[in-house]
C-alpha cells in the first residue's frame, strides 16, 4: 500500500512538472513516451490495475520532435467518457509510424464510442461545433493541433457507439523546430491506406 502511494505521488509529480514546463513547447517522442507512461501508471493505480494499455512507437521514431502533450488530451478522453460504464475491461492502444511525409499517430480504445454526429464534425474539420455536442477537450485539442501544425494536420475519427473509437492524427514533420515544407503534405491519402486497420 505504502509503495502504491509513493509510486502515485511520483507519478504525479513528473506528469505536473512535465505539464507546467513550456507547455506549449518542443519535445522529443521520447519525452512524451516517458510522460505518457508515467500518466498510464497513474491510472493503473487508480483503477487497480483494471485496465490493459499497449504503447507501439519504434525506437527510431524517438528522436523525432513533436509538440509537447500531444497525446494527452485524447488519451484522458478514453478515461474520461470512452471507459464510463462499459462491461468489460478497458483497453487502450497507441500506435505510431513514420510514413512518407510524415507521422502517423493512432489512439484507439475499446470503450462506449461517439456518437455518428461527433465523429462527422472531426472528419469534416468542423471543430467548433463539438463544443456544443459537450465535447469541449476535443474541441480544443484539435484546435491546438491544428495551430501547431500551421493547419497542414489531419485529424480523423472512426467509431463504433458500443465497441471502440480510435483517432488518428496525421503529422508533417518538425526539422530543427520547424516544420518541412519542401514537399507538398499529402497527410489525407497516408491516412486512408490505412484506414482499414482495426
């Protein structure tokens, strides 16, 4: 018990620090590996240990930059609403490669899935309007991304209401902070070769 408690409150310390220093910063996929594991150990104790969640970033991949807490909101959305209430144990499974021009990301849980409507206003880019479906954290990650990213993201839901939700985020790559554009950023037919998978 005593060892649960020191190993949640240095979870949460990391995880607090990690947060308040340049948030809006640079990291590599390394240091967002690292924060996300210790957020991930932070739930495991919570829930006692009553969910199963799978990381897949190659080692190659981790030198990469990326913006900082990029994975964050869209995994505490599968705490949050994804996991409530559902009768079977929660999963959650994180994915990501390296593609043409790009990264491609993967967040995909086994929960109670989005409604048809909330998963059409994010593949269409209509994010304003998820506020008012009371998806306000999606609203602003996407937002968030998109800022980042110069608009040049891609951000796109599938769903099943009942049986999973899995979001995949196209990126365009970050050289010595700042983004390639040499070659035209053709993230949207990456994606759909890969959206098949399950």
């Amino acid at each position: 018990k005593e060892f649960e408690i020191s190993r949640a409150i240095t979870s949460l310390a990391s995880i607090l620090r990690y947060g308040i220093d340049n948030s809006n910063g640079m990291v590599t996929v390394q240091e967002e590996y690292d924060w996300l594991k210790q957020y991930l150990m932070l739930q495991q104790i919570r829930l006692k240990d009553g969910f199963e969640s799978t990381i897949h970033i190659p080692l190659e991949l981790m030198p990469y930059q990326i913006h900082k807490l990029l994975f964050q909101p869209f995994v505490e959305n599968s705490f949050i609403h994804g996991f409530k209430g559902i009768p079977r144990k929660p999963k959650l499974k994180i994915q990501m490669e390296r593609v043409e021009k790009g990264l491609w990301i993967a967040i995909k849980d086994n929960g109670r899935g989005m409604p048809k409507e909330v998963t059409q206003l994010l593949n269409l880019g209509k994010f304003q309007e998820l506020g008012n479906k009371g998806q306000l954290g999606l609203k602003n990650a996407c937002y968030r991304i998109q800022l980042y990213y110069e608009g040049r993201a891609i951000i796109q839901a599938e769903s099943e209401e009942g049986a999973y939700t899995r979001i995949s985020i196209m990126l365009p790559l970050y050289v010595n902070q700042r983004l390639e554009d040499s070659l035209e950023w053709t993230g949207k037919k990456d994606y759909e070769s890969r959206s098949g998978r399950r």
